[in-house]
C-alpha cells in the first residue's frame, strides 16, 4: 500500500459483514452475477480481497472472472500471497499486466516479489518501460529491506526556498504522490536535512524561508536496512514518513507509516505461527499442503521427545517398582514447561523492545532464577500436598515436592537464558527458544524427579 | 502520544547504544551528574525512557532527580507502567503534576489512566482547570476506547469553505494540533461528512471550493468504540487519523495512525503474553511481585495436568505391567501438544485478522482434520518403526503408532475447534486456547495410547 489512497468519495462504502459474505454466496450459487457484482460494488479494495479469501476457491475465481474490469487492481495487494498466486495462475499473465499497471510502483513490487521469477519476469515485459525500470530497481534490493517497501515518488525541497516557492511548485508539479505528510527539505547533494510536515507549511506565511519554519528531526534509513528495523524505528520516534537513502546519503524513496504497519502486522503473525514451527499461515491451503509444511516441526519435536523419553528409559526399573511415579512425572515436566514458556515470553518480549540489553541482562537473570525458586517453593508444599493426600506416601511426596521446586527453579532459568544465548548468537529467539525451552524442562523434569525417586524410595 | 512530535530540530539526535548505557552507568556510580545529563542531552524521548528503563531502580531514581527541569516530559509517555508509577512516587505529586502539564491531552491521559485513584485525584487537582477538565471528561470514556485514545484538538471546517478560506483560518487559528494529517469536513451539526488529506488542500487553488476537491472516505469512529476495533480500521483502510463521534455523530476527537501503532504493540504483547498467562510484562518487577503474578496461572496449568495424571492412574496396572510404556507415553502426549498447537496458531491468526468466519469455518474445520489424518499416517509409520526399533515389540510398535495417528487427528481437531467456541461464546481464543487445547491433546493421548495397550497387550 502507499500513502496515495481514497480514490474518491465512496460514501455509500459499507463494512463487510457474515450477511454480505453469505448474500454474495447465494447469488454465486445461483449463477446471478450482476447480482453478486452489485453486493460487491461498494466494497473497500481491503474488504473485497477479504471476501473473496472467505470464499471456495471455485466461487473466488468465479467471481474475479465475472467482476472483469470492475474488480479494483488494488485489491490485488490485499489478498495473501497464497490466493494471490492462485488468481494469478488462473487468470493469465496478460491480465495480471493489465492489473498491476493500475497499481503504485511499490504495490507493484510487493505483488511481483512474491511471484515466481518466471511470472514475474512475464509480467513485468509486458508493463511499459519507464514503469518497469522502476519496478525492476526496487526489486533489485534485498528482500524485506527499506528499498523494497519504500515507494520512489516524494517531496523534496532546497532549504533556501520560501514556503510560498514550495507551494506553487507542489500546485504545479502532478507527478507528485496523491497524498504525503512531510516535506523532505534536501542540500545540494539531495541529501536530506530536515523535514517540516505538510500541515505546518500550510499554516505558515508565504514569505517565509523553509528553513526558519520549525524543522522536524528526520531519521535517514539506508536502503538496504531490514523492514523489522523499520517497523521499530516508526515505533520509536512515532514518525508518519521517512526518507530512505542510498549508499551516498541521497534521497531515494520515501517509507510512510501505513507500509510500516503492513511490516508489524507481518511481524506478529510471523512471531505467533513461529510458535507452532510455521512461516505462513494455511488457511489456504489443501490439507495435503497444510500436512507438508507442518511435518518437519513435528519431527524435530519427535526427535526431543525421544530424547525427553530416553531419560524416562534411563529409570525403567525405578518405575517397574514404583509404578505411580508414571503418574506424577508428565506433571513434574508440566508445570516446568509452562513455567519455562513463563520465563521465556517475557525476555523474548523484552527483547523484541529492547528492554533487555548487556546492561541488564545479568539482573534479569537473577531476578527469573530467583523467581522460579520462589515458584518452586509454593508447588513444592502444593506438590507434597497433592501426593500426599493422593497415594498417602509421605516420602513419594517429598520426592515428589522437591522434583517440582529444582525444575521450576530451572524451568525459569532456562527461560530467560535460552533466548539470551540465541540472540547473542544472532539468532531470532522468538521463532526456536519455545521448543528449546519445552525440551530442556522435560529432560530436567523426568530425571530430577526419577533421579530422586531413585535415590529416595528404592 | 499524539500527532505533534519533533519540538525543534534535534540534529545531533543519536540512537540507544549499548555503549552509551554503559557510559551513563559509569558516570552515574561515579556520582558525575554533569557528565550523565551530557550523555542524555541529544536523546529522543523514547530513547531516555528506554535507557531510564535499563538502569537499576535506583539509579533510575538518581538520574531522573539529576535532571530535574531537564528532564523532557514527553519522556513520561514513553515509559512502561511499572517504571511510571515507581518514579510518580518517588518524585512526588507536586513535580508530577508539573510534568503531566507539559504533555498533550491524550498523553495525560494515558498516563493518568495507569496511576491509583488517589494519585490520580491528587495530580487532576493540581491541573489548571480548562485542561483537568478535558483530562477528566476524557477518563470518563471507559478503559481501552477510541474516546481515551482520541485527542480533542482537530481540525474541522464546513464544506461551503473554499481552499483559501481554511488556510487563513488555520493560519490564524493557534489553538489548532502542531501536525495532522486530514482536515475534517462537517455539516452545520458538526457531523463529519468527508475528508481532505492536508497535502490535497496545499496543493489545490485557493479559489476551490472544498466541497470540490476529491474528498476522501472517512470512517467515523464512535467514542466507546475498543481500540482493538479501532487498530482493526486503521490497519484494513490504510488510515492515518480517523474522527471521532459521540452517540449522535458528532465530531468529539480524532484518533492518529501513531497511537494506534502503540495500540497494535499493546496488541501484540499481549498476545505473546498471554500463552504464559500474564497480563502485562514484568521486566521491571522484583521477583516477589513476579512469583505472585505467574502463580495463577501455574496452578490452573496444575489442575490440568492432575486431570491428565489421573488418565494415567486408570492404566497403573497397565504401566505395572508393561513399563516400557512409561517410556513411551509423554511423547504420543507431546507429538500431540505440538500438533495441536500448529493448528491452533493458524486458527487464533485467522480470527483475529478475520480471515475466519462463519462463511468458511466448516471448510477450516474438514481441512484440519483431513490434515491431522495427513500427519497421523506419518506418524503412525514413524512411530511404529521407533518403537519397533528400540524395543524390537511388533504389538507394542502397532498400539504407539496407532496412538499416534489418533492423537494427531484429535490435536488438529482440538486445536481449530477450541478456539472457534471460545470465539462464539465471547472469549478472547488467544488468551485460553493454548491451555484447553493442551489439557485435551494430553488426556486424549494418554487414554488412546494406554487404552489400546490394555486392549491389545495384556
């Protein structure tokens, strides 16, 4: 998306609603599609690519062939990459042309990008020159960097001028972007000094040099920087548009606000699909599809399972003697993992907003460790209680209490370190510390509490 | 925040480092005060916050004294509950509320919101009276609404005006926000009939009627609307502000795309929070206060792994008998945990970007199912040859893998239909999924894996 939006008034634009999706349904079932056009017709770019992900992939195709020339281009950059390569496929090369060339040069880019390169390249033969150069730059800087989410239309002006020069300059010049929020003021070199947001310009006199208006810091972002660095950039100094800057420190593109929170939104479902070992989400996909991405996951779960099972293995003969231990243990490496994932979601936070740093990482750790021995202690007495009262062994359930108090102690220490140590190593600890986590609490559960029952009872 | 940043060019503005921390604590222990407001001088806001937030407690307080009238009370707004309400009470009402009068309306009251009553009271009554009023009728719209988040200055004119017309009028009108985006255009009873984004204004002749410029959709938000609806809007339509109306649609605020941002962050920290049951990160709270907040919801995890022990204790004697078993258990409880927890992520995600709904909930549900079956049958294989390989037991390798299979299914089942009915009955499916989804994966393994062991071993 790019700040240019809001092509006319569309007062009469409603929200999509469980009616209209059903309503609009009926009449594909029925085959009625100026029906369905008409239900459709007043429907925001956004909530039409909503419906038609809401639909059977059957009824979607349908309905973009009978919407034809109607169908808004930018509802293209909407929809989520999987049903975008489906429409693609199906409608052909030669129309997707016809679409993205109705698009901004970085909606543009973002639809290719996630095209296979031999599409891709048919498509962008067939946009005229002037467009495709542009497109093919952007394209040629790496994948989620500041280059590619930037778009190449932006305001810029020399210091010198008056705010009444950049007005009748921005009146006279059309291939201005639609809609902006800042004025880049740039030196010589186009490198860009300053910036001053359109509505002060607005209310300031004519006669007034740019430069004594009350200039807003600007924060330069190379191009090549990562979009994540981006998003927490935007976050940080709550900026609405940045310039981007090549190699040289020159004013090349401009990032605003809305690219930034379609990057947050990628974020978050990034940091919450990884928890399950996921890239991308599947709604859309076929289950053969679906079980295809999610094996491998299960099988490196498979493989600290049995690692997990081979220390249980290690104490068969405990358990062929004392066989309740079978049913207190899953809960002794329970109550770890959980307590770990605790421990775990707070640092990979703290890290995220850069609340935990060298600076007090050590304090943290103490502080977790502390914590999860206080933890220990209230389950170690709720653990005796539980045993006690449940198989009436009093040792059992020392055994039991003290398995709880060492693996909630170490549950919370390998929450906090496990992420500490990914990152340091220049790793994402949002997307592995979880099964990391999850393992080392199973293997230190079975084998404190086995171990001791060993120990203890035999 | 709202949308007037950047008093004054700060071109020597540097980012956080690591190094620069460390400086700040070195000149701090070294009691050099000069040298530590030095260090700081050139920081945004948002960097002093984060940079007091990474110092001990005390040294927080320390510097926070040193810099006294120096210290920015935009800094205020950027600082985490916790931090906010350890420094409110160390530096006293009487300086807070000299602080809180240097900030914009709606940072006062998004910092006044998180404070107890009394404190709350107190600082209200040391406001000058036209903005403690505006502070109070603005707390009086309920926690997490558009009406706390809005700010109360805006632009709004009549749509007979002309170009001209409203740039004298904002010219002369000083009370207007320093930076904003869309002038709102209303009727004679102050209800908002379109937008002009400012860029457009500036750059259309002054002769035009407003009227006559392209107005742009406008999404009218209701005060009491929650502000996770309200980052919904802004994310679907690309906004960058959106007025705000009361029960008769009437223009009261406007909602800017940077306190949305800040919501979205909310958003996403609690969404990763709440897999470990808390509410709000801790980072800053000492263990004693953490150890309380965790306990909760380690003692709702307790029972539930008591449920799935006492699924265990049924098949003791099966365990007495076949301790092999033992071994074998937690990981058909494990795999199925994992597997459960793919198709929960996938599902929680599609809700909450509503890719999920009545119109294809049915098809989600067939899908994860016939997906589970996928990996169940791989699993089963798997599985079987592990069993048969370590324990070399054909009819033990047969009853784990067919645990496999079933618990796989069953996990892929749960996982989307957990959070589907905690939708339908009103719940938050990313707070209690995990846990239910979980507690069914763990029973449900256990009793097919043990149950079939009775069944086909004994």
């Amino acid at each position: 998306m790019s700040a240019a939006e809001g092509s006319g008034v569309e007062s009469n634009a409603r929200p999509l609603t469980d009616e209209l999706v059903e309503e609009v349904q009926s009449a594909i079932a029925a085959g009625d599609w100026p029906r369905a056009a008409e239900l459709v017709a007043g429907l925001h770019a956004a909530d039409l690519a909503d419906l038609l992900q809401l639909l059977e992939p059957e009824q979607r195709l349908a309905l973009t062939r009978a919407l034809g020339e109607r169908l808004d281009p930018e509802t293209f950059s909407y929809l989520e990459e999987e049903v975008r390569e489906e429409l693609v496929e199906a409608l052909g090369v030669e129309r997707v042309a016809e679409i993205v060339s109705g698009l901004e040069t970085d909606d543009v880019v973002d639809l290719l990008s996630e095209l296979e390169a031999e599409e891709q390249a048919e498509i962008l033969a067939r946009l005229p020159p002037p467009e495709r150069i542009a497109v093919e730059q952007q394209l040629a800087y790496p994948e989620d960097s500041a280059g590619r989410l930037m778009q190449r239309e932006f305001v810029a002006v020399p210091e010198y001028w008056l705010v009444g020069q950049t007005i009748d300059y921005l009146r006279a010049t059309p291939e201005l972007p639609d809609e902006f929020y800042d004025i880049f003021i740039v030196d010589p070199r186009m490198r860009p000094v300053g910036g001053v947001p359109v509505s002060r310009v607005l209310r300031s006199n004519r006669s007034v040099p740019l430069r004594e208006l009350r200039l807003k810091e600007i924060r330069p972002i190379p191009a090549t920087m990562d979009q994540e660095e981006v998003a927490f950039l935007f976050r940080q100094y709550g900026l609405v548009s940045a310039p981007v800057v090549d190699e040289d420190g020159r004013l090349v593109g401009v990032i605003t606000i809305d690219d930034v929170v379609d990057v947050m939104e990628e974020e978050a479902e990034e940091d919450l699909l990884s928890l399950g070992g996921l890239h991308e989400t599947d709604v859309y996909a076929p289950p053969l599809k679906r079980a295809k991405r999610r094996i491998p996951w299960l099988l490196v779960n498979m493989v600290t399972a049995v690692a997990a099972a081979s220390v249980v293995a290690m104490f068969e003969d405990t358990i062929a003697r004392v066989t309740t231990l079978a049913v207190l243990m899953p809960i002794v490496a329970g109550m770890g993992g959980n307590a770990g994932t605790q421990s775990l979601t707070v640092t990979v936070r703290a890290l995220a907003t850069r609340e935990l740093g060298p600076a007090n990482a050590g304090r943290m750790i103490l502080r977790e460790l502390a914590t999860g021995a206080l933890n220990g202690l209230v389950f170690l007495l709720v653990g005796f209680l539980l045993a006690f009262l449940w198989f009436g062994d009093t040792q059992l359930a020392i055994v039991f209490g003290c398995g709880m108090l060492i693996n909630l102690a170490g549950a919370a220490l390998g929450g906090v370190l496990v992420p500490l140590v990914l990152e340091r190593l220049g790793f994402d600890p949002a997307v592995a510390s979880s099964i990391f986590v999850t393992t080392v609490t199973d293997m230190l559960g079975f084998f404190v509490f086995l171990g001791l029952a060993t120990l203890v009872l035999l």
